[in-house]
C-alpha cells in the first residue's frame, strides 16, 4: 500500500467503514511508515476534537418546543379556517355516497325484474375519487361512510342476491372503487348468469 | 419518558396526532440541530433551520412511506434545507460584497472564536467549528452526517442521496482540507 492510498484508508478507518483485510494492509503500511502514522494521530486528533457542536441548555430545549407547537398550532388553524367544517364536509360526502349507493341500489332492484342500459345505472367513478381518498385520509369520515353504506345496503339489501350482499358487506367501499370498466364487466358476467342487466 | 416505539409513534403522527409529533421531536430535536449547526454555523440560524425542518416534516409526514427510517427522512430534510440556506446565503453576501464595493456597507461576517481565558480544547474546537465551516456544503454535510452524527456511510449515503464511494471520498477530502488548515493546532505543523 502507498501512502496516498493509507491516508484515504485512515479516513475510512476512522468511520469504522474498512472491511478487516484493507484495515490489515493498512496496519501494515503504518508500521513501517511514520509520516502516515503521524497522519493518523493528527486525524484521531481532529475527530476526538469536533465534538459536539451544539450544546445547547434544557431551557432552550423546552422553548424550542414551545415555538415549534405554536407554529404547527397556527397551521393546523390556518387549515381548519380554508376547509369547511368538518360537520359539513361529512354531510357532503354523506349526501354524495347515498346518492351513489341508491343509483347501484335501483340497478339492483331493477335488474332483478327486466334488463336496463348500462349509462342509466353506472355512477361516474371520477366523482367518487375524492371520497374515496378522503375517507382513506380521515378516519372519522370512513367510519360515517362505512355505516352509511352498511344502512344503504340494508335498506336495498332485500332485492340483492346473496353473493352481491355478501361481497358488499365485506367491502362497504366496494361499488364506490370499482372503475367503470370493472362494473361493466360484472354487469355482464350477471348478464350471463340470469339475462337480467349489464351493457347492451 | 414516553414507551412507544418509534414507528408507533410515526403512524399516529401521520394520522393528524400531535402529541405523538412532540414526542418525535423531543427524540430528534438535538441531533437534528447538531447537524443545522455544523452547516450554518452559529446559532441564530441553526435554531431557524431546526424549526424549518420539523415544521417540514409535520407538514409532510403524510408521505412519509411507512417501514422506511423515520431519522434518515428527517436527517434528509435537515440536510436539503440547510443546503439551500447556505446557497442562499452565499447569494446574499456576494450581493453585500459587491454593495460594499459601491460604498453600502454590509452585515460583517463573523467566525466562532473561543472566548478569551479558554483552554486549548476549547481553541481547538473553535478552530475546526471555523474550518469546517470553510468546507464545502456536501462535505460540511458528509462531516456532520459522520463524525457528529456517527452515521455509517452507508446511513449517510442514504441521507444524502449519494453512493457509500462518495461518502468516503468526500470524507477523505474533508479531513484533507481541515489538516492543512488545522495543521498548527493538531501539531502537524513540521515547518
């Protein structure tokens, strides 16, 4: 090993970022070179003096904290005045996902008794995207849409087919995720299957 | 002393709890500043950058990706935001030695010094503080990260963005650079 090489490998070796056979070489290097080993006493010398830079006291520390709370404080109102309230944007997503529910509702219904066109029962899956991430995002808003789906449901529930109440109870989210795609294809495996519903 | 874990504690962060935010930054909040020190250098703008920077991760924990290093993401907003201060601070005093050049006089720069009476360490301290300070932003950077933070290189890769290859190089230079400017004080000075 040169010393060009044995002064890089001290850096690394000061990290602890040498593999055991380089550290082994450059041990070997150092016995016989003094200029690398006052190298190396002169970097142990730097590293064990840079220290801590900030020391800062408990006072500080607790102050710090105070600011930073005051300045997320004032965020989180600054959010909470540019959003409705809360109350009022469930509402809104509650009236959107009961509209949703009874247009898959009525299919249903309806699908049970004679075929119907496919535009006058599919909802547009682009409206729903916003609930749908809302409620991922707030909990309190999926617990509301979840029971208003699970009521909505019920409340259909006596027209539904047992696999379709079944699939809907397992996944109250079920009919507001499916993409249009999705719903046209279960449209048409129901077309297959009882000659009821599904595009035309 | 709050016993959740760490990841406990950035779910609920990330599900709007604030309490659980406070406790992240009561974990953090000196190491995160160890590092804006060492970059801006002094204390008036560490203590600005540390406040930025957990402000930045309050406002974007949402995407902080769950089952990744909670202390690497925050080291990495620390680090982004501290680069871009001494770009912008580099701006402002170029802008000032030029005013100074047309007669405006300008904010005067000033370098730590140990206060009179110190010890030797004390000097020494203030002088790296001062020459590290000098480095370059990546390397101040791979610096703080490694010997103030003890991140491995491959941590500190991490954080910075960059392969463990550069980390070491960049470490190499930096201690090059600081033993020529330090050379009298770590006794090197053979001349």
């Amino acid at each position: 090993m040169r010393c060009g090489e044995a002064e890089r490998r001290l850096s690394d070796d000061l990290d602890g970022a040498l593999s055991p056979r380089r550290k082994a070489r450059l041990e070997a290097h150092l016995s016989s070179c003094p200029a690398c080993r006052a190298s190396r006493d002169g970097l142990a010398r730097l590293q064990a003096a840079a220290g801590d830079p900030a020391d800062r006291s408990p006072e500080y520390w607790a102050g710090f904290e105070g600011r930073l709370e005051a300045k997320i404080s004032a965020i989180e109102s600054g959010r909470d005045a540019a959003a409705p309230s809360p109350v009022w944007r469930r509402w809104a997503w509650a009236a959107l996902a009961v509209s949703v529910l009874a247009a898959a509702g009525a299919w249903f219904t309806l699908a049970r008794r004679a075929p119907v066109a496919t535009e006058a029962w599919i909802p547009s899956g682009d409206a729903l995207i916003p609930l749908i991430e809302a409620a991922e995002g707030d909990p309190g808003l999926e617990q509301d849409v979840d029971r208003l789906v699970r009521a909505s449901l019920e409340e259909f529930g006596g027209s539904l087919d047992a696999d379709a109440a079944v699939l809907s109870t397992a996944d109250p989210l079920f009919w507001e995720s499916v993409s249009d795609d999705e719903l046209r294809a279960i449209a048409s495996e129901l077309e297959k299957e009882s000659g009821l519903g599904g595009p035309k | 002393m709050d016993e959740r874990s760490e990841a406990e504690l950035v779910e609920e962060a990330r599900r709007g709890g604030r309490e659980a935010f406070a406790e992240l930054v009561r974990r953090h909040e000196r190491r995160i500043y160890g590092v804006v020190y060492r970059m801006a250098g002094n204390n008036s703008d560490a203590d600005d950058l540390a406040q930025e920077v957990f402000l930045t991760a309050w406002k974007a924990i949402g995407s902080f990706r769950s089952g990744s290093s909670f202390y690497t993401w925050l080291y990495r907003i620390a680090v982004n935001a501290s680069l871009t201060f001494l770009k912008k601070r580099a701006r402002e005093r170029n802008r000032t030695v030029f005013d100074e050049s047309l007669g405006v006089a300008g904010p005067s720069r000033m370098s730590p010094s140990a206060p009179e009476g110190s010890s030797a360490a004390d000097e020494l301290k203030a002088r790296i503080e001062e020459a590290v300070g000098g480095l370059p932003g990546h390397f101040r950077a791979a610096f703080a990260l490694v010997v103030d933070q003890g991140l491995s290189h491959a941590d500190a890769a991490r954080v910075l963005g960059c392969s463990e290859n550069t980390v070491s190089w960049r470490m190499h230079k930096a201690r090059r650079i600081l033993r020529e400017r330090l050379k009298s004080f770590l006794g090197e000075d053979r001349s």
